[in-house]
C-alpha cells in the first residue's frame, strides 16, 4: 500500500536535499586563523591543569586531570613511567 502525500501541517522536510541543520555549523576561515588561535606550550598546559585539579572538588574530573599532568610529567622525564 503506498502512502499518500500530505496535504496538511508544517513544512518539515528538506525536500530532497541531505539532511542539515540550520545555522552556521562549521567554524570559519577567520575564526580559525592563526592569530585568533592560543595553543599553550606543555609547560602552561600542565599549570592549567594543575590549577584545575587544585580549585574543583569534582571527583571524576581530579582524577581525569591527574592522569592527564601524569602523562604530561613521563613524557617529560619527570616522573618513570613503572610508577604509574
């Protein structure tokens, strides 16, 4: 049995085009230029972290930040890594 079309109701569809939401969801060539983009160093990395861990009182996110300045302080030497 085929279904009819409908005749009532609002316009929901995209009419043949592939599903997109409305908005502008893709970052822009100017929003992603080099001058707008802050990417700290390893060092201010892990004292943001560091900060982070020391101001929260969130269980799961201490423990997801010091296994994060953990991998941080191997990778530097800082730390062996059979201490894990």
């Amino acid at each position: 049995m085929t279904q009819m079309p409908r005749m009532k109701g609002a316009v929901t569809g995209n009419f043949g085009r592939a599903k997109v939401k409305a908005g502008q969801n893709e970052p822009s060539k100017y929003s992603m230029s080099k001058q707008s983009m802050i990417i700290p160093n390893r060092v201010d990395a892990i004292n943001r972290y560091i900060d982070a861990f020391n101001n929260t009182n969130d269980k799961r996110l201490k423990q997801s930040l010091m296994e994060m300045i953990r991998v941080e302080q191997v990778k530097r030497g800082m730390i062996p890594q059979n201490h894990i």
